[in-house]
C-alpha cells in the first residue's frame, strides 16, 4: 500500500532560533517548505514494513513572518544563497531504513523512524518520530525533528558583526495529511 502527501492541505515548517547580544531585538524566523514530494510505503491494514521518502526543493521556502516586503526579500536571499546554497544544493532527500510502529488504537499509530538526510552535500542519520491517525484511505500525521546546520557544512547566520545570529540548531514540524494511491 503506498500513500502520498497533499501538499495543498499539509504544513511542513523549519524554525530557526536567534541568539547573541541582540537577539531580543531580532526574531525567530519561521519558514514554509513549499515544494517536497513524500511517499509513504507499508502492508495494507498492519502498517508493517513502513518506509518514508522524502524530497524537498530547497529553492522553493517561504519566510512566513510578518515584515517588510524589502526585509523579506533579504532574508529569503541570504537563505536561498548563503545558508542553504541551493543553487549548488537544489534538493535534500530523507529515505527511512526502518520504522517501528506501535498501534495505540485501530485508527491511532505512534511510529519511531530511522534514516538517512543528505542535505548540503553531506548525510547523516536522522530519527524522527511521528503520530498518525488513520482515517479510512488517508492518514494525518504530525510529528517533528531536529537538525543541527554544522552536521551539514552550513555555518549558522550571524548580522551585527555577530550580535545577532542564528542558533545552529533547525526545528522542523510537520502536520501532514497523505492519501492512498490505489
């Protein structure tokens, strides 16, 4: 059984922390993923044997918070050119190896997910774990992750001579809803 993300109804976001002497004058930028295809695999009914791919365009993310046109534009390059480096670095791909589901219910999962993000030019393990409810032919699914950008090659942004910069840690969420391909 296979199941594909709608992305018109699913939210998958990257939180970004400052830090340093300025960093209760500057803000934590909260950023959208907007082009990523994931498939879900797994025996029908029983969920066993799940596997997950995921392939994100890093070219196509969207800083969500509320500022100036101008400032957003700035943000969005020093991110698109310097931090993430996309033109280099287009896609970033998370393939699981193994997932252990726990059925709470019939129609609740929890499920722990062991992998591989290559992401930057670098790969690393990466765990994730997610809950999953199960409605009929789709499923909802919620869960998030950390990722440190050093593990990645990428060295955190710094403004103000470095009186404000970004932690290196990353915080993604996701709240996904996928839908069974027949």
């Amino acid at each position: 059984m296979k199941f594909v993300i709608d992305r018109a109804v699913s939210r998958f976001r990257v939180q970004a922390f400052a830090t340093g002497l300025l960093s209760a004058f500057g803000h934590n930028p909260t950023i959208e993923i907007r082009n990523y295809d994931a498939e879900i695999s797994c025996v029908p009914d029983t969920f066993e044997k799940a596997s997950l791919r995921v392939t994100v365009d890093t070219t196509r993310m969207e800083v969500l918070d509320e500022m100036k046109a101008s400032d957003r534009q700035k943000l969005e390059e020093e991110m698109y050119e310097k931090v993430l480096d996309s033109q280099h670095f287009p896609t970033a791909i998370y393939e699981s190896s193994n997932a252990l589901v726990h059925k709470l219910t019939n129609e609740n999962l929890r499920v722990e997910v062991n992998g591989q993000l290559s992401f930057h030019g670098a790969a690393r393990s990466q765990a994730l774990q997610a809950n999953v409810n199960v409605l009929g032919s789709m499923l909802r699914i919620a869960g998030d992750f950390s990722i440190r950008q050093s593990d990645y090659g990428i060295k955190p942004v710094s403004f103000a001579a470095g009186a404000l910069r970004l932690k290196d840690e990353l915080k993604f969420a996701f709240d996904l809803v996928a839908r069974r391909q027949d």
